[in-house]
C-alpha cells in the first residue's frame, strides 16, 4: 500500500531553514552535505525544482540535533514583513 501525507504536513526550503534557524533557506542543501543524517526531501522533483519535507520528520530531527549540540538550538524570531504602508519615520527619501 503506498504511503499517505498530508498536504498541509509538506514544507518547502524555506520553511525547513525557520525550523532550524538558518538565515537563507539555500543553506538547507548545506545542511544536508554537512549531516548524512537528516532527513531527505518526500519529494524531489530534480535539479531546480521544489523539494518538500515532511514537518514532523525535520522537527524531531532538529530536536534531536540541538539537545545534542550539533545544530542550532532554537527557531529565529520571524521577521516583521513590510506591508507596505507608511513608515512611522516618515519618508527618509523625500526632500523638504
């Protein structure tokens, strides 16, 4: 019988790198050269294309990881993205 996941367990590079604390999701394929032992993308479409992780799989991974000392140990903070609307600094680009 094949093996059924759910959709809303699956995360991308991106999602993997906030997991671990990694700063840039492109560091995840360093992680993955620098320990044989995490765990590899549920699905991999090729060179260039999206790779997907199952959450608990990198979770517990990095739980493991951190406690051991071999990985940073906790998430990053997220950062506030920008939505667009006015600085509470005003426009620094404008010139009275």
């Amino acid at each position: 019988m094949p093996r059924r996941v759910l959709v809303d367990d699956l995360i991308d590079a991106q999602h993997v790198a906030e997991i671990l604390g990694l700063s840039h999701r492109n560091t995840v394929s360093k992680y993955q050269t620098r320990y044989p032992d995490m765990p590899r993308p549920v699905v991999d479409l090729g060179p260039g294309r999206p790779m997907l992780w199952l959450r608990s799989q990198i979770e517990r991974w990095h739980n493991k990881t951190a406690a051991e000392g071999r990985t940073r140990s906790g998430r990053r903070p997220s950062r506030p993205r920008p939505s667009g609307g006015a600085s509470p600094h005003g426009n620094r680009n404008s010139r009275s």
